[in-house]
C-alpha cells in the first residue's frame, strides 16, 4: 500500500510516500517520495523554535513539498477534484485555505491508500498545520486518516534497517527500551509489546536538545546548537589528548614527571539528578550552571568555549548513561533503541556503547543515517506497523500537544 505521511510537531516540515508491504513481522519499506523543508535558519534568530512562526512556515511549505514528494513518487494526477468549503473548514488561515482549495481542485486523488500524520506531542499551532491540511486532504480524496504518535516514530526509525532502497525492522525483543532523546522530549519508554508503553522517566524541566540548544547560545553558538557542541567539545577533547601526547614526550625526554593540567578538564558542572533513584531527568540546572559560569568567567576565549561544551557534554552523558544503566535492570529490557534529534551524537553513542558492554544480552539500535531527526518516514512506516496490527484508531484525529504515547 502507499502511505502519504505528513510530519509538522516541531521546526522540520515533511512530507513523504512510503510504499509498504508484509506484516508485522516482515514488514519492508520503500521510500518513493520524500519532501523535508528544515526551518532551522528562520528560528536562529530566536535561539530556539518560534511556535508561530513554526505554523506560518508549514502552512507556507505543506503544498509545495506535497506536490514534490507525489512528482518524485510519479503519484500526481493533475486533474479535476470536485472540492466543497466544508473540506477545509479545519483551516482557520485564509491564505493557507485558498492555497490548499487551490491545490486540491487542480489535483485528482493519487494512488494512495492511507494519510499518516503526526499528531503530538509537539508544538500546538505547527501539529495543526499538518493536521488540517492532512484531514483536508483525506477528505476530498477519501482516503482514510490516521494520527501518529511523534515518539512511536522515532522508536520505529531506530528499529529500522536500510537496504539500498529497502526498509525492514528489525524484529523486536521485548521489552524494549527506549530513549527518547529530542529538542522536545527526553524519556524513557518501555515498549512492552508493540503499541504496549510504559513510561520510566521523563525530563521535569528542558529536554536534552533544548539543553543543546541553550547552553551553546550562552556560548554564542548558532541554533540547532546540538552540533556546535558536538563539534566544539571534539576540539577540546582532540586538544586534550594532544596536550597529553606533548606532556608525555615531555616527560621521556625529561626523564621526568609532569602533572599535565592542560589534558584534564577543570571546569567542572553538576549532574543533575544522577544519584536519585527515579528515572526522571532534569536539565534545566545544568544550562543555568553554564549561564553563571560563563558569567563568573566574564571573558571567554575559543579554548574556553570549547572546554565548556566538553564538560556540558559529558555531563550530559554522564546523567543519560546511568539513568539508562538502571532503566535496563529495572526493566530487564533485552533491546536499547535510542531516538530523537540528539542520538545523532557520537559521544553519547560512544557512552551507551561501553555501557552495553556490560550487558551483551542487549542490543543497541539506532535510528539509521538521515533518520535521526524529524522526518515523515518515521511516521508513515508507524502509521502502517498499526494499520497492519488493526490499531488504526476511530478517535478523530486531534492534536495532543505535550502528552507523550505512555499517558
Ligand atoms: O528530534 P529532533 O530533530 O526534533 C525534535 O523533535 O525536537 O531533535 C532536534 C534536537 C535539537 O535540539 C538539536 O540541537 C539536537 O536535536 N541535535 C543534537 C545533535 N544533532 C541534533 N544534539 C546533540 N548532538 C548532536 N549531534
Ligand atoms: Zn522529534
């Protein structure tokens, strides 16, 4: 079957066509059509994701990658379709009404058996860009709807594998843990059976990328500030090692020994909520221990940043390891699959990786390259794991703002 899938929650506008086939079990992808337009640049300027100019981005974006995505899927019919007012009454916006009655009108209904789009969590006034313009959609071409839970998402594109132009899942073992690691989430998530969740923890202030993202604007780091860090921390990692390299051929030549300061970190910053028990996070005091340091240090150098984005890190790090370390005992999961814009790190891979060592009866998964961050892929192959399951809902699609699968 062919899957239109729509993904609005955040700052990525997505649309993609996902052909799918096989069930549960040996359920195999193509991807025919993939349309993502990234906002990132327009919300720079913010240091962070403007909801409203999130919305008037995707109302502007979600006709044009539509007709992108069906071109490149060879789906568009042009054609008549005969369109009445009541199909876009969910659209508030005139511009965006007309530009959509526009669309529709000029376009007869493609090959296409479902319409997936994502309906929470994230932000309000973007999940309803997608989501009016989707049952719109599905309503003047009667195609059946279905809403997608943007966190099963991103857990199916960690289970993913790709070849060449192939999807296929890797079958899971149950339980399965999840970590769930974005600007707007970071959880833990037991998938107990598919569609079956608990939640184990969850963030009580800022998520993990929106940690990323503030600590590298106090730095003077543009937005997305995840892979500024990322990269500043490298250097100063790099630095330290060849600080060390230096000392140590110091120290043969000298035929003596130096305590070398420059290789080890001195900024030191906490890590919240390490020694509780619960599997809740909290990140919002790591980003203000960074604000007053960088205050405290009045002027920063290059080296300076760099050593700061390296202790945040591993702070960061230091905290998603252990909570992940209990949440595997606690659960007895047999399966780690980590999601969400933040797993494209490599350190924190690198964190959870020696980590499993420990547990070599668990896999590791992530999500594959391209997959990481927001994307419509993630919500079409979703949408056809419960399609397939019988779990297309007969609750209208609504948008469910900051509640998560678990609740
Ligand atoms: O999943 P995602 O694309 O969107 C949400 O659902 O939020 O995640 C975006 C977040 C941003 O906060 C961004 O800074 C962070 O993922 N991010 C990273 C890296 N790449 C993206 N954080 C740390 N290291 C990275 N390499
Ligand atoms: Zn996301």
């Amino acid at each position: 079957m062919n899957i239109l899938a729509i993904e609005t929650s955040c700052d990525e506008t997505a649309v993609s066509l996902v052909r799918a086939e096989g069930d549960l079990e040996q359920a195999r992808f193509e991807v025919i059509g993939d349309a993502l337009y990234s906002q990132a640049a327009k919300h720079a300027s913010f240091g962070g994701v403007y909801p409203n100019l999130a919305k008037r981005e995707h109302q502007e974006n979600l006709v044009p990658l539509t007709i992108r995505a069906l071109t490149e899927a060879k789906l568009l019919q042009a054609g008549e379709c005969i369109i009445y007012d009541t199909f876009t009454d969910g659209i508030r916006e005139k511009k965006f009404r007309d530009d959509v009655t526009a669309f529709l009108r000029t376009h007869a209904k493609p090959d296409i058996d479902l319409i997936a789009v994502t309906q929470g969590p994230g932000l309000e006034p973007a999940l309803w860009a997608g989501i009016s313009f989707a049952k719109a959609v599905a309503t003047a071409w009667n195609i059946p709807i279905i809403g997608i839970d943007h966190m099963e998402g991103h857990i199916v594109s960690a289970l993913l594998k790709k070849d060449k132009q192939t999807f296929t899942l890797v079958p899971p073992q149950f339980p399965v843990l999840s970590l769930l690691i974005s600007g707007g989430h970071t959880e833990l998530v037991l998938m107990k059976a598919w569609f079956e969740y608990e939640l184990i923890g969850r963030t009580r202030d800022d998520a993990v990328g929106e940690a990323f993202d503030k600590v590298a604007r106090i730095l003077g780091m543009p937005y997305p500030g995840g892979p500024e860090i990322d990269r500043a921390a490298k250097r100063a990692r790099e630095r330290a090692v060849q600080s060390s390299r230096t000392a140590r051929s110091e120290m043969k030549k000298e035929n003596r020994i130096i305590y070398d300061t420059k290789a080890n970190n001195v900024i030191l910053l906490p890590r919240p909520m390490i020694h509780d028990v619960a599997s809740d996070f909290s990140f919002s005091g790591l980003k203000t221990a960074v604000l007053y340091l960088v205050r405290d240090m009045k002027e920063l150098s290059d080296e300076d940043r760099e050593n700061i984005a390296r202790e945040f890190e591993d702070a960061v790090r230091d905290v998603l390891v252990l909570k992940t370390k209990r949440a595997i005992e606690k659960t007895g999961a047999h399966m780690l699959v980590v999601g969400g814009g933040v797993s494209a790190n490599g350190y924190i891979r690198a964190g959870l990786e020696t980590l499993l060592k420990e547990y070599p009866d668990v896999s590791l998964h992530y999500p594959t390259e391209g997959l990481t961050g927001d994307n419509a892929i993630m919500i079409g192959i979703a949408a056809y794991m419960r399609h397939t399951a019988g779990k297309t809902q007969n609750e209208p699609v609504v948008a469910t703002g900051s509640q998560t699968l678990a609740n």
